[in-house]
C-alpha cells in the first residue's frame, strides 16, 4: 500500500510490497484492526489493552500493545508532555500501529491521546476502516481515588505540569464506536463490549 504524504522530501521513495493485503490476511487468520483505548490516566484503557491482547493470542490470534507508558522509554523517549510533544507521540504511535496492521497485528493503543485533532489524524493514517475508537469515561474523581501511580496527586501539588484532566484538558471523543465506564462494568464485561465489535 502506498502512504499519502505531502511533506517528505522528493529523494524519499515509497518502495511498494508485492504481497497483498488479502494474502496477509489468510496467513495470520485474521483481519487486522488497530482498538485506541483513550481516556483519562487510570481509566482502564492498559488494563483492558493487555487483556484484549492475553485473548487475542490464547485465540491463535497476533496481537500487540503500543501502550502510552511504554513507549516513552523508548519510541518516544524524547517528548515531554507539551501539547505539541502529545501530538507527535500520538502521530508516532499511529504511524508504528499502522504498520503493524500491514504486517497482519492487531494493535491495541493506549494511550490518553486527549486531543480529538490527534486522535483524527491517528485515524487517517491508520484509515478508518481499521481503526476502532473506545472511549474509556471512567470519571476524573474515580480516576483520582484509583491513582495507582500517584500521578494526580503529584499534579495537584503542582509537581507535574500540562496534567491532563488537571492542568491540560481532555477532549471527549465525539462519536467513538464504544463509550466504556470502567468504574461500572467489569474488565470482563468491557472486553465483550469490545469483542463484540471485532471480527475474529
């Protein structure tokens, strides 16, 4: 498949594969898809991202997690938390889920991605038709008492800036295909919700 851009350098050449994307298909068994679970901190979305993935592959399925943690050690080790750094992260992160749904992987992303303009060009680069948007509402004051890294209470002392939810805003997705209050439903219960909205 080739990429859009507009903005590389005319010496930088999309070189295309010869495999097909149906021919990726038949080998791994399945369609791939990439799941972006957002929300605020500790509203479930790491928890319900490595579950997908634990039944994915007990399923015969490939799978992987691009969780927003996990990769600041490394992809993207050099951003802060600036608005201009989330964007980045979020366009690095769809850009690797991309091509590991090319590869055949369904990905799970989580990450809080709190602006929809990034979460829209996350879906563009991906394409739509293999993105799947889910919205983890959990409320800020559950999310507060959860804290299991005890971030908030950090952001509330002033001691970690552009805190979203604190000092940075959330932007509620619009029209996700699943709205999930994981103060409400279970992690089982959540993980059918999801299921029930991806082929395998």
């Amino acid at each position: 498949m080739k990429r859009k851009t507009t903005d590389i350098k005319d010496d930088v050449v999309w070189h295309s594969t010869r495999v097909s994307p149906d021919e990726r298909e038949r080998l791994s068994v399945q369609k791939p898809l990439t799941i972006w679970l957002t929300g605020l901190s500790a509203s479930g979305k790491s928890t319900l991202a490595f579950a997908l993935e634990k039944f994915f592959v007990e399923n015969g399925r490939s799978a992987f997690v691009l969780d927003g943690d996990n990769v600041r050690h490394g992809l993207c080790k050099d951003l802060g938390f600036t608005a201009q750094d989330r964007s980045e992260n979020i366009r690095r992160v769809a850009e690797v889920a991309n091509l590991m749904n090319d590869a055949g992987v369904m990905v799970m992303v989580a990450c809080i991605s709190p602006s929809s303009a990034d979460r829209d060009n996350a879906k563009s680069i991906i394409g739509e038709e293999r993105f799947l948007e889910v919205y983890l509402s959990t409320p800020l004051s559950v999310c507060e008492q959860l804290d299991p890294k005890g971030l908030y209470r950090k952001a509330r002392a002033g001691q970690i800036p552009h805190f979203t939810g604190v000092s940075a805003p959330y932007e509620v997705p619009a029209a996700p295909a699943l709205k999930l209050d994981a103060s409400e439903l279970s992690v089982a219960d959540c993980l059918q919700e999801i299921l029930s909205k991806v082929a395998i």
